[in-house]
C-alpha cells in the first residue's frame, strides 16, 4: 500500500510539474506563446501521466479490496484507510467529467458551439470559467490554451505570414513552424570548424574519450552491484555518481560524434532545447551529488559512533532520489524562459552542444529579466554547493590533523583526496564558464572550458576513484576477473 502510495506521489510531481512551470513563465511573460513542439510536448506528458494517475488508482483501489472483515475494529480500519483513497478519487474523476467534453460534440461538431468559439478567438464567457477551474482542480492550473485572444490579432493570425508584417504578428507566431513564420526551426552547431581530415581525427578522438568514460564508469557501477563488500553508502553513492556520468557524456557526445561525419551540423529547435534541458539537469544532479558525497564523508570521519545510526538506508536512499531529481526541477524554469525567447535568425552556434549563453544572444531582443534569473540562478547553485563541500572538507580536513594515529590520517586523506580532485575539476571548470555569462569569454576559450566538464571530467573520475582506493581496486579486480575466468571455463 505505501510503495503504491510512494509512486503515485512521486508521479504527481512529475504531473504539476508538466504544466505549473509553463504557468509560472506565462504569468511573467507579455506574449503567453508556446511553439509547436512544445504544445504538443505538454500535450502528450501531461495526458500521459494523467492517465498513469488512473492506473494508479486502479491499482491502490484493488490492493485496499476488502472481501469480508468480521470485526467491527477491522471494519473502522477498512473504512478509514479507504476514506482518504475515496476522497483522491472524487477530486480527480470529478473534476476530468465536469470538463471532459460529451461524446456528442466531438461526433458531431456541427453543433458544437465551443468548437466554433475557440476557432473565432475564446471560449464562451458562460463557459470559459469552469472549464478552467474544473481543469484547475486535477492540474493545480490549466495551460494557457483557451485564454481570451485580443481581438485585433485574430485575423493576422488567420492570413499567411508576410515578412513585411508587424512586429506583432511576429511576436504571436515565433514559436510556430518555420512554414508560416520566419522563426528559426533549427540550429546550426559549429563545433570545432576545421578540414575534413581533422574532422575525422576529431571524430576518432572523441569516439575513444566516449568509449573508455563508458566502460570507466560502467565498471564501477557494476563493481558496486555486485561486490556485497562495496554496498555501504559512500560506494552506492560512488555507484550512482558513475551511472549519473554515462547518462550525461550521452546527452552530448554522440550528437558531437554526428556532427564531426556531417556536413550539415544542423540540430532541431526541440532537439536542441531536450540537450540544454538534459545535460545541464544532470550537471545539475552531478552538483547535488557531490554535496551528497562530501556530506558523507564527512558523518563518517567526523562522527564515526553516530555514522551508522545517521546514514540509514531511508536516509541515503532519501538523498540519492533527491540527487536525481533535483536538477531535473531546478532546470525546468530557466529552459522555459530561454525557450520562450524569439529567434528569428540567425541560427549558428558556434559550440559543440546547445549552451545557453549562446541561444541568449541568438535572441532577436534582448530579455534583461531572463539573463538576470539565468545569472542568479547560476550563482546560487555553483556557489552554493561549491561552499558547502568546501566547508565540509574543512571540517573533515580538521578532524584528521587531530587524528593520532598515522594510518588513519593516511586512510582518511586518501579516501578523501579523490574526491577533492573531482570537485575542482567540476565547479573549476563550470564556476569560470558560468558564474558570469556573458559574451566575455573569447568562444574558444569557452569550447575548451566546456570540454572539461562535459567531457574530460567523467572521463577522469573512473581512474580517480580506482587508483586511489584499494577496496575498490579489489573489487574490480574481482568482479571482472571472475567473469574472465568463467568464460574462460
């Protein structure tokens, strides 16, 4: 029952979070557009997770089926335990019925009256306000879809696009297909211009950097699954830290590995916003990770009699979920504002992935109020994590000078010294590219800074955390020589 519970809570995260954001830009926004894609995006999440609410409820409701409870306490237990459930069911099916539209008008569409309203501009007055409220009721909020035109941009709205047209057209219509506007419907990634044969050397490069992150990082995830002597929290957290890793050089350099065998370099407007919303989320978790880790290290060496009985598994269970997800919430609201920006051209980035400091200057104006949101909310994540490992280094740093014995100082420093290293690497790295963007850094100064964050650190971090750690060497060494031997036989 709670482990139902436990989804279906987690799913109404993901649910409010596939609109509220959306709302939130909206309400900050003079122009309430949003392109095609990411229509049809919202559509699709939001429906699909609405209709994963139902299985779920589905679901707990067969799991509560209660066929005979003889006791009068059972049955206050039953009730009770199925009231709240009820109650769920009620806000949830209630609202979708009062304003789910009746077969008829969808068979028949001669005789629907809000039909022809929507198309003329709106919905109905009578019929406008519980129509957003019944969809407020199981969404927290309904995207902006049937709100009330201004009537004079109706029938510009209607005609073919003219580039001759207003600046208000051009404003309503940015986000539409690149058919009907002159909105950019992909970008151009530059990446590292240079001749074919380079190229393909670049190519080779990258494919080798790509393949050895891979089997670096899978090799400690598997060591750490399948090795029971590594399954205490600063190994499961290493674990998850080295999976986190493959899933963001995905993000980039298999689209850079594209890029260097085409002649094109082009990347779709959606395409190009998932990989901003994908890498830099992860970027985001990797953060939160190693905010996690240090905290770790720092119950264990600075509170060795309370360790157990603080890091429990509920708690780091807790903070890996927390570690994942995080950046994929923090960065919901900086991708909606750049992606609301208007791009009328150009489209050339001159990098090898979709940055935001370079999609903000592609803007056709210049939004101060997204630039400064983008900028605080970088100074405040980098910062912000940044001290907070430092301090808890400094505090572990301390406990150790106060060690007596030798090989505990040895053993701590050592444990603690491959961590630091990928700390700097990181925020060295992210912290002088972001903490102030903006176009003061010469672009290939910016590509080689990208290149160790995005490329170089997961590549290090594998042979960080192995060579320095012996019990993790042990385990690699006998996890894969098993396997050799076994096939061996």
């Amino acid at each position: 029952m709670y482990i139902l519970l436990a989804n279906f809570s987690f799913l109404e995260i993901w649910y409010v979070t596939s609109t509220v954001p959306n709302m939130l830009a909206n309400f900050l926004s003079e122009t309430n557009t949003i392109s095609f894609s990411g229509c049809f995006l919202q559509f699709y999440f939001f429906f699909s997770m609405g209709t994963t609410e139902t299985f779920f409820l589905s679901a707990m409701a067969f799991d509560r089926a209660v066929l005979k409870v003889p006791s009068a306490e059972g049955r206050q237990k039953a009730f009770s335990t199925c009231g709240s459930h009820l109650a769920v069911v009620s806000l949830f099916y209630g609202s979708i019925m009062v304003i789910a539209p009746p077969a008829s008008t969808i068979a028949h569409p001669e005789r629907n009256s809000d039909r022809e309203a929507l198309r003329s501009g709106g919905w109905p007055e009578e019929n406008c306000c519980w129509r957003k409220t019944g969809a407020g009721s199981h969404a927290i909020g309904h995207p902006k879809f049937h709100h009330q035109r201004l009537p004079q941009r109706q029938p510009k709205q209607r005609r073919p696009f003219k580039p001759a047209g207003g600046a208000g057209v051009r404003d309503s219509l940015m986000n539409v297909s690149g058919r009907e506007t002159n909105s950019v419907s992909h970008f151009i990634l530059m990446g590292f211009p240079s001749s074919p044969e380079m190229q393909l050397l670049y190519f080779g490069l990258f494919l080798v950097a790509y393949t050895l992150t891979l089997m670096g990082n899978t090799a400690i995830a598997c060591a750490v699954r399948w090795d029971w002597r590594l399954h205490t929290p600063m190994y499961i957290l290493l674990g998850n830290f080295s999976f986190l890793e493959i899933c963001y050089v995905t993000t980039t350099i298999p689209n850079m590995l594209a890029n260097f065998l085409s002649t094109s370099k082009s990347i779709s407007f959606v395409s190009c916003f998932a990989q901003f919303y994908f890498f830099f989320s992860l970027g985001c978790d990797e953060g939160f990770f190693l905010c996690i880790m240090a905290f770790d290290r720092y119950l264990a060496i600075c509170r060795p009699l309370h360790y157990p009985h603080i890091m429990t598994k509920q708690l780091y269970t807790g903070l890996i979920i927390f570690g994942w997800s995080g950046g994929f919430i923090l960065f919901l609201t900086p991708v909606v504002l750049i992606s609301q920006l208007p791009y009328c051209g150009p489209n050339i980035i001159n990098h090898f992935i979709c940055d935001p400091v370079p999609l903000m200057m592609l803007s056709c104006s210049e939004d101060t109020t997204t630039q400064f949101i983008y900028s605080t909310f970088n100074a405040v994540f980098m910062v912000g994590t940044f001290l907070f490992i430092l301090c808890s280094y400094a505090l572990v740093i301390l406990a150790v000078l106060r060690m007596s014995s030798a090989a505990s100082k040895h053993k701590a420093f050592s444990t603690c010294a491959s961590h630091l290293a990928v700390v700097i690497l990181f925020f060295g790295s992210v912290i002088v590219m972001y903490l102030s963007p903006g176009p003061g850094h010469p672009v290939e100064v910016q590509k080689i800074v990208a290149l160790f964050y995005s490329v170089i650190t997961p590549l290090c971090n594998p042979l960080i955390y192995s060579l320095r750690n012996k019990e993790m060497k042990d385990a690699l060494r006998k996890v894969f020589g098993t396997e050799i031997h076994s096939h061996k036989t």
